[in-house]
C-alpha cells in the first residue's frame, strides 16, 4: 500500500525525464505560447495563443489573432477553430472519448506548431477518510484528508489532483504517479490548512499522459526558483511554439463532509 502525504505548498513529482526545449526567456525575446486543455466528454476545446516576452512576467500577454488552427479528435475528424475572441480559437462538435489521440496544428502566418495528446482512462476513487491532526506550537489543529483507490497493474499512470474547500478550489499543482505503486491500493492523504469539522471537501483526481505531467512538475520547478532565471517547463508541442501546453484529462471524484460519519 502506498501512504503519501502532500503539503499543498508541494508538488508530488514522479516523473519521467523527456527533452527540455532551449528557449531563452530574456525580458527581450518574444515568444509563442500556446495552452490548450480538452476535458473527457467535453465537445469543445479552447485554444488560447499569445506573444509574451517573459514567460513568467505577471503583465498580461498579447494576444495572436488570424492564426490558423486545426483540431483533431480521437474519432479521427478535424475541425476548424473559430477566433471567437482575440487570442482565443474553439472548436466545436468535437468528439472527446478516453483512450483516445488527439492532435492539435496551429499556422501562424506560415509558422506551424503541432502537439499530441493521449488522453488516458480515469481510475475510480472508492473512498474517503480523515485523521485529526494537533498543530501543537507549528499551525492550527486541522483534518489530513485522504482518498483511496485501487492503482491499475502493469501500465504507468499519471495523475493531477485538486482540492476543494468549502466551494473554494485549493490554488497548487498536486501531482503523483504510480512510479513506485504500480498496481497497489493506493491511499493519497494530503495536508490542507485548518480544516475542521462539518467542511465540505471535494476531491478530483485527473489522469493525465506523461508528458502533460512533466509539463506540470518542470512549470512548479520553473516558478519555485526564487531569485534564478528558470528554465522552461517541458513540452509537447513541436514546431515554432514551443513555450505551453496542449493536453487531455479524464477524472473522478469525490466528496466528504469533515465528520460525516467516515
């Protein structure tokens, strides 16, 4: 059984290793950035393009308009994106299945990016259970949250996890794998701030392809770095954008109230 206990200040990251692109972020240097995320059952992605010359500058982006963007859904069907706001591209009537391929081709006046996603099977989460925790002289007594589920053998599995209080969303990127539990009932406990009895908590579990899990861990890496220039979050996009993301999730999840009986 694998216990695993994740500060939401943390990412839990067990990744595998995949290039890392070259890309100076020089305050001068502009550069593509692409971000695309399709949700299973979902029949339209959005597309959002932009020119930013500091990746991880808190000043709004420009956007990219006239671009040329294709979708093409697991069904094998390709559908034009319409720009139906500056900078954002949609396709729609998509068909968006689990255990699926996707691609994505953006031209940008004769510039061309392509990114793949596979889009992996959710696991069900069984159960939830809580554990009161005394905070003593460090922090405020509080409740350590745990979800459970049976691990799928023999594959490799990726996952995100959010965390939702009280109909508040927990601002951290929560990662974990099946790098060391392949196949083994797994409990996921994770500290949350002052939770106490009667809060309302949701948990999502996302299953995601391993480069959209490397993409998550290198961009928590990147924006931890303090005072350093940090590098650039991997990629799966190919071509001339290459700061971004394109990927696709199925979920589960699952609710507790603090004190509910479990």
């Amino acid at each position: 059984m694998k216990k695993l206990l994740s500060a939401l200040v943390a990412v839990v990251v067990l990744g595998a290793c995949e290039k890392k692109i070259d890309i100076s972020l020089d305050d001068a240097t502009e550069q593509t950035v692409v971000e695309s995320l399709l949700r299973a059952g979902d029949t339209a992605v959005s597309i959002r393009i932009s020119k930013t010359a500091n990746y991880f500058n808190a000043a709004a982006p420009k956007t990219v308009s006239g671009a040329g963007v294709q979708f093409t859904d697991a069904a094998g069907l390709v559908h034009v994106a319409v720009e139906k706001e500056p900078g954002l591209y949609v396709a729609e009537g998509i068909t968006s299945t689990v255990d699926g391929n996707y691609s994505l081709q953006i031209d940008e006046n004769g510039k061309i990016t392509n990114g793949n996603s596979y889009m992996p099977k959710p696991i069900a989460i069984d159960s939830v259970s809580y554990e009161f925790l005394d905070g003593g002289d460090f922090f405020d007594d509080t409740y350590l949250m745990s979800f459970h589920y049976q691990d799928p053998p023999n594959e490799s599995n990726f996952y995100r996890i959010l965390i939702t209080k009280n109909d508040t969303l927990e601002e951290s990127i929560i990662l974990s794998s099946d790098k060391f539990s392949d196949g083994q009932y797994t409990d996921e406990t994770l500290f949350l701030d002052n939770v106490q009895l009667g809060d309302y908590i949701e948990f999502e579990m996302w299953s995601i392809s391993e480069d959209l899990h490397n993409y998550y861990s290198t961009l928590v890496d990147a924006l931890n770095v303090g005072g350093v220039a940090p590098g650039n979050p991997l990629t799966n996009l190919e071509g001339d954008a290459q700061l971004g993301y394109f990927g696709t999730y199925s979920y589960t999840g699952i609710t507790d109230t603090v004190g509910g009986g479990k």
